[in-house]
C-alpha cells in the first residue's frame, strides 16, 4: 500500500493561511469607520409604543370560562 506524501501539506497550509489574511485584511480596510464614536442616549432613542399607553389584559385560553 502506497504512502500519503505529506511533503507538501506545509507550504499548502501556510500559503492557506496567508493568502485568507490577505483577503480579511482587503475586506476590512474597505470599510468606513467613524473618527470619534460616541454613544447614544438610550432616552433620545426611545419611542412610544402603542401598547404602553393603555392597559391591556392578556387572557389565557385555560382561563376563560367554557363555552
């Protein structure tokens, strides 16, 4: 039965490696990113919902009487 010539699987696997370090960086550096983040208030953020003005009951199926 034939060996399996590992040989190459070196250089295979590194050239792998780079060349996807490569293509991540390529991704990446195309990207916009802002100057001075800052965050945002979570109170400027925030809408009213509908369901928050009135209050509302929620019925279980069990719970209702027989029909």
């Amino acid at each position: 039965m034939p060996q399996l010539d590992t040989s190459t699987w070196l250089i295979t696997i590194l050239s792998m490696i780079m060349t996807l370090f490569i293509v991540f960086q390529l991704k990446v550096s195309k990207h916009l990113f802002p100057w001075n983040p800052e965050p945002k208030s979570a109170m400027m953020l925030k809408q009213p919902n509908p369901w928050e003005k009135k209050w509302t009951k929620i019925y279980s199926p069990l719970s209702l009487p027989l029909q």
